[in-house]
C-alpha cells in the first residue's frame, strides 16, 4: 500500500509564491524610503525588513523549482540558480 502526501495544487503553489513576492516588495519599499540614520529603531525595522525579503526569497526559489521541474529537471534547476543569484 502505497501512502502519499497530499500536496498543494500548482495554482495555489503559484498564488503562494506571488503573494510572497509582494511581501518582497513591500518590505523593499519600507526598507528603501526610509532614512537609516534617522533612528535605531528604523535601522533594527531595516534589518527585520531585508530578513523577511530572504525569507521570502528562498521560498520563492524553492516553490519556483518545485513547479517548473515536472515540465523540465534542467528549467527547475536554472531557475534554482537564477533566483540565488
């Protein structure tokens, strides 16, 4: 008998991987507008910013790499390589 794992649609891997790109760029935007030397504590927001931007990011690849490699091993590892680039 066989046991399988139910695993996410592509759709909702895809609505997952957008909506983490959007957080990418939100925390971007927040990082970028604000003036570092301003305060400490925007300095410390800055730095939880970029940590959730990498966060973000790995998930990103890692999704990225789990929806194109059934089409292509060779896409899904370039892909991999292009996003931690």
């Amino acid at each position: 008998m066989t046991d399988q794992t139910p695993r996410a649609s592509p759709r909702s891997q895809a609505r997952i991987a957008g909506f983490l790109y959007l957080i990418i760029v939100v925390a971007g935007r927040r990082r970028l507008f604000h003036p570092l030397v301003a305060s400490e504590q925007l300095w410390r927001l800055s730095l939880a910013a970029m940590l959730v931007m990498l966060a973000c990011d790995v998930a990103v690849a890692a999704i990225c790499y789990v929806l194109f490699s059934p089409v292509s091993s060779r896409l899904g590892a370039a892909e991999l390589r292009r996003q931690a680039a």
